[in-house]
C-alpha cells in the first residue's frame, strides 16, 4: 500500500471496531489495521472536498446567469 511520510499522530477505536476492520483486511492488500484506517479516512476526505459546491466566483457567475435569463431580481 502507499506509504505517506512525515509525521503520524495516534487514533483510538473501540475494541469492537479494531476487531471488525482487523478481520476486514485480511482479504485485502492492507498490511495493518493503520493502512486500512488510513485509506479509508483519505478516501472520504477526499470525496468530502471534491463534492465542495462552488467557488465564490462561480457561485457569482450562475447568479449573474440566473439574473440575466430572469430567474432571480
């Protein structure tokens, strides 16, 4: 799995959860709990700001738009 450099802090999981995602990995590539973790919580950051509504510029050029074809006042 991809490696990241630089600095790691530490996360606490229930038992429960670690014990779930530890039987999870094992038909996976992932070498260890904290890859999988690690993969899973970029994956949905990632997705969190792609899915980011417009830029303030954009927001303001549909607005304009909307004006113009008489959508908005």
């Amino acid at each position: 799995m991809m490696k990241e450099k630089g600095e790691k802090k530490t996360v606490l999981l229930p038992a429960e959860l670690y014990s779930k995602v530890e039987e999870r990995i094992k038909v996976t590539d992932f070498g260890s709990v904290d890859e999988y973790v690690e993969f899973v919580l970029k994956e949905v950051v990632t997705e969190e700001e792609n899915d980011q509504a417009f830029s303030e510029e954009e927001e303001k050029e549909v607005k304009k738009r909307l004006k113009d074809l008489g959508y908005l006042d």
